[in-house]
C-alpha cells in the first residue's frame, strides 16, 4: 500500500482486453448483473419498476449504515455500534418531538447530531483510549440499545412529519432512495476527493507509516467513527419514517449486514481499501436476494442457509481473484 | 478494610431493621404472612412491550397482595438468566416468577430451586421437564384458529391469503401458525399462497409484505404471527389496508388495538399480558399461603376487531 494520500483506491487492475480488466475491478458488481438476471429469469415478478424501487428502498437503510461503515473499515477499523445507534438516534429524536414537544425538523437534527456525538465517544475511546475497536463499539452496541430502552421505557414512539417525510415518497418516487444516494455520492466525494478520506485510506493501510508520514492519525480515526455515527443516526430515521414509528429493537444485527455489505463491495477487513460503489453493491446483492427469496417464496429455514453461502461466495470469489490479479 | 466491611454490617443491620419493621407494620394492618415476601420475577426480556405489561400486571397486583417484586431482565439470553436465577436463589427470593428465555436452557436453573422447596411459577413459556407448582400461558393454537376465523370473515370465506411467520423454531410461532394452518384449511375457497418469516419484526414484516405483494397483486388477505409484522405488513399495503387488503394481527399490542381501532388492521387476537402477570402473582400469593393452585392455567386470548374493541382501548 503506498503512503502517499493522493494513493489509487487500491484497487488491482488486470492487465489485458478492457473488459477482463472491468469483470477483474468490479467482481461485485457482475455478481449482481448474474444474480438480478437469474432472478429475471425466475420469476416476472422481480424486474419490474416497483419492486426494482423496492429492492433500493429496502436496501437504503443497511446501505447508509455501510456508507457509514467503509469509513471505518477503510481505515482498518470495525464498527459494531451501528445498528444500535441508528436505534438511539431516532428514538431520542421521536421521543424530543413526541414528548418534549420539539419541532420535527429540530429532533431530526438533535438526532443526526447525537449519532455525531456517540461516534466521536467511540472514535475517542478507540484513538486516545487505546480500545481495540472491535471492543470499544461492542461496549457502545450495549449502551446505545440500553440507552434506546430506557428513553422508550421499551415501547415504540411515533414519529413526526418531518422524520416519516424521510420514509414517503415525492410523487410515488421513494424519498429513502434520495436519501441513499445523496449519502453514497457524500460517501464517494469525501473518500476520494479529500484530504481527510485520502488520509483513511493512508491510516488503514500501515498506520505506523502514516503517523510517521505526519498525518493526525488519532484525529482521522475520530473523524471515521463520528462519520460512521451521523450515518448511523441517519439511517435510524429513515427506518422509522419508514415504519411511522421508531421501535425500541430496530436494526438490532444490521451491524453485521452494513459490514458485510462493505466487504461484499470489494473492501478489505484488514483496512486501505474500500469504494463507496463497491459498498452500493454489497448493499444492493443483500436486498436483493432477500427479496428473489420472499418472492420465490423459498422456506423461511433456508433463506439464512442461502444468505450466508453467498456471502461466502461474494467474498471468496474476490479473495481469489486478488490473488491471480496480483500474484 | 475493616472499616468497609463494619460499614457494611452496619448498613444490612440497618436494612434487616428496616425490613421487619416494614414487614410487622403491613402484618398489623393487612394480617398477611409474616416471611419474607421479596418474590422474584425473572423476564426474558424488557426490549418487547408485551413483557413490559406482563411486568406492569404483576407489579400491581404485587402492591395488591402486599409482595415485594425483584423484576430481572435476562436480555433475551438464556445464559444470563440462569446467572439472575441463581443469584436471587442464592439471596434468598421467598418465591420465583419465570419467564424463560429458552424452555429448554431454564431446566437447569429451575431445577435447584424447585428441590429447594421455592414456590416457582412459570409464565408464557413452559420450562422443560420440570414440574413448575404452576405454568400460565396463553392459548396460542386457540388464538391462531381464532384469527384464522377473523380473517375468513374479513375476506368473505374465499381469496388469496398470505401468512408471515414469526422467528422461525420458537414455539409462540409453532403453536400460532400449526392453528391458523388447521383452521384455514377448512375454508376450502381460501388459498394460502405465501408463507414467509419475518422474525416478528416490524420492519421485516414491511419489506417482507412488499415483496410477497410483488408476486402476488392479488391477495385479499394477510394473517401475521403478532402486531408488530401486521403493522409492518399495513406500512407496506398503504391504502389498500383495510379496504381491500385485510390484516389480522396478533398480541393485542397498543398499537395492533390502534390499528384496529383505525380500521388499517381487520383484528388482533389479543393475548393479555397484564392479566398473564397479575396470574402469575396471585399464584405465587397463594402458593406462599400454602394454598394450591392448577398446575396449568390457560389465559383465554381475544379476538380484537372493531365491535369490541372498545373494551381494550382506553
């Protein structure tokens, strides 16, 4: 991995015709294609413009918390707090305007900065506190939820406009898609056209290095989690506006689909390297084969088997490739 | 050292002061008996507002009795609450309330104490090959016949139903989907056209319904193992909830009666979590006295739709 900040995604390219060297750099996103075309195939009910919509809509909320994640993972980190604090993030949001009479749009703010304020704790007890990050977001996992649980006394809180504006739609086009993309253009334009995302994908690939290049490495490593944490919030809100509702026990184990998401997009658990693309794609493979599998009606017992094995296959086939690419 | 351990006799004496004199001035006024009557009640989990109005019932009627209730929440993790278990034995609970988090794992915790002679109740969940003094649960194979009735009666005894499981191996959705299934079979002009899990989850019962509506346009009828999936399921149907997609619930949650209430769901069976709890606490009360109690206690569930459901609603 080089140093330098201005560094390529870190992708290997394959040599040849330009079309092996597409399959090679976006193994993921071919994935894709074959899967929706076996779908297609399958069943006429899967391509068609409303469920296309759905499948994005369903997507949106693991999508934005994996947005959230590849910062992370990009710099060699691990997020585990994610799905627990997009709980925590639109409960407290829900509860300021249901119960202390807050206007919409001000709980939605105080939530996204909430999500703020949690990733940077978590950011800080990592970089100067010296926790591993598996350990440091375990710990905020628990104390979000608990956190979640206490403000909501367990029961759900109905949202306000503003927040179930989030989950509507604009003249029967989904506003979570809006959402989602917005988030994923941010993503892509914070990794790769700045100084801070450039300086992730430094810290994630030999952190001894950067911080002998002269980068703050501390500072960048509060920067990812406080990123990962305002993500975080924002997909909570969007799943409640979808719902009307924030559940005291929403997206309880979305931390392992947003990681997964992210590592199906081409991104290495190991840090330095990740795009925001590959991580639309990890996302998107995972709505959609839910969603062939509820359509296909396929037994509830087997859908965990089928999910688990493409996952493994997703990323097997990449390790493989990186493998023959750069012997 | 020392002086933390004399700090901490003194505060215990204080508190075993402070405890029969409380016990003596309830036994003077309400002539109740004079143990100790620190009863403890181990849930499977908070996170689930049927279990926090199962803890609400037993609290009053706990007040009722003049018991003290120790309310434990295990999380939903079966090894946690052995732990809870055997720490409130240890500390000498005069009687125990359980709700398991796995019939199967509280064997093992219930067991010593059951040879220790503690009065044990067990509540919504059986605990697995040990005779508890009393086991309260609601009806669930009624309750699924029940709403595969209500359904039948919403969409006129014929037309495409869809049916959403809960978690799928836990027994609330074995004892639930095995009635429905019995019963809807008997309406031969109702095809169940798709089942699918979505973990009794709010969100998963969205996204599940909005697929299955994919292939199916056409179906006139969802039945969903509680109400958090059958409000998940009318997010997913919008206007076509309740007028020409009918939803049947179950739990009779808050907001499954508001739904119903609204007329966006058709009915929910209503299990009733207080009366579960308040159950539970009586039996304990008895069995404190040394009266006996059933051994089973089947709490009937209620069919919530719009002619009744003024009597659930406040």
């Amino acid at each position: 991995m080089s140093l330098t900040p201005t560094a390529p995604t870190a992708r290997p390219a394959a040599r040849g015709n330009p079309v092996a060297r597409f399959v090679a750099n976006n193994g993921a996103l071919v994935g894709l294609v074959i899967l929706c075309v076996a779908l297609w195939i399958a069943t006429p009910h899967f391509m068609t413009t409303d469920n296309v919509l759905n499948v994005v809509v369903q997507a949106s909320t693991i999508g934005l918390l994996a947005f959230g994640q590849t910062f992370v993972i990009v710099a060699a980190g691990i997020d585990l707090s994610v799905g627990s604090v997009a709980a925590f993030a639109a409960m407290v949001a829900c509860w300021l305007s249901a119960n202390v009479g807050w206007p919409g749009p001000v709980a939605l703010v105080a939530g996204l900065v909430l999500g703020l304020v949690v990733g940077v704790v978590s950011g800080v007890s990592i970089a100067y506190g010296k926790l591993p990050a598996f350990i440091g977001t375990l710990a905020m996992l628990s104390v979000a939820r608990g956190l979640t649980l206490v403000v909501s006394d367990g029961r759900p809180i109905g949202t306000p406009d503003a927040i179930s504006f989030l989950g509507s739609d604009i003249g029967g086009f989904p506003v979570p898609i809006i959402v989602f993309a917005i988030g994923g253009v941010v993503c892509s334009f914070v990794l790769t056209r700045t100084v801070a995302g450039r300086s992730m994908y430094a810290v994630g690939g030999n952190l001894e290095a950067a911080r002998l290049a002269g980068l703050p490495v501390k500072r960048i490593l509060v920067t990812v989690f406080a990123l990962s944490g305002v993500y975080a919030a924002l997909a909570g809100m969007l799943l409640a506006g979808r719902l009307n509702s924030a559940q005291p026990q929403a997206a309880s184990g979305y931390e392992l689909d947003a990681i997964a998401a992210v590592v199906i997009g081409g991104a290495s658990l190991s840090g330095g390297s990740g795009r925001a693309s590959g991580t639309l794609v990890g996302a998107l493979i995972l709505a959609v084969i839910r969603n062939g599998l509820n359509i296909l009606n396929v037994s509830s017992f087997w859908q965990q088997v089928v999910i688990g094995l493409v996952i493994a296959v997703a990323v097997g086939i990449d390790v493989l490739r990186r493998k023959n690419t750069h012997p | 050292m020392n002086k933390n351990i004399r700090t901490a006799l003194a505060a215990s004496a204080a508190l075993a002061l402070t405890l029969s004199v409380t016990a003596c001035g309830r036994d003077s006024t309400s002539g109740t008996s004079s143990d100790n009557q620190q009863v403890t009640i181990a849930l499977s989990t908070l996170n689930n507002p049927f279990f926090v109005d199962l803890r609400d019932g037993a609290l009053a009627e706990a007040e009722v009795q003049g018991i003290t209730l120790n309310v434990l929440d295990a999380q939903d993790d079966a090894a946690t609450q052995a732990n809870q278990i055997q720490t409130a034995v240890t500390a000498k609970t005069a009687a125990l309330i359980i709700n398991p988090v796995d019939s199967d794992a509280a064997t093992a915790a219930v067991k010593p104490a059951l040879d220790g002679n503690l009065p044990i109740v067990a509540v919504d969940r059986g605990v697995t090959g040990v005779d508890v003094d009393s086991f309260i649960a609601s009806d669930n194979v009624a309750g699924g016949a029940q709403a595969a009735d209500a359904l039948a009666k919403a969409i006129g005894e014929k037309g495409k139903v869809i049916w959403l499981q809960g978690t799928a191996g836990t027994s609330a959705s074995r004892d639930r989907g095995s009635g429905f299934e019995t019963q809807i079979a008997t309406y031969s002009g109702i095809t169940v056209v798709a089942k699918q899990t979505a973990d009794f989850d709010r969100t998963e019962g969205l996204d599940v319904t909005t697929n299955l509506m994919q292939a199916n346009p056409d179906v006139v009828g969802i039945f969903a193992e509680n109400d958090e999936m059958a409000l998940g399921a009318v997010q997913a149907l919008g206007s076509k909830a309740g007028t020409t997609v009918f939803v049947v619930g179950f739990d009779g949650s808050d907001d499954g009666l508001k739904a119903v209430q609204s007329g966006t769901m058709v009915a929910t069976v209503a299990q009733q979590p207080k009366e579960l709890g308040k159950a539970a606490v009586d039996a304990i009360a008895k069995l404190l006295k040394g009266e006996t109690v059933d051994a089973t206690q089947s709490m009937p569930v209620v069919t919530v739709t719009s002619d009744n459901i003024s009597d659930y609603i406040s």
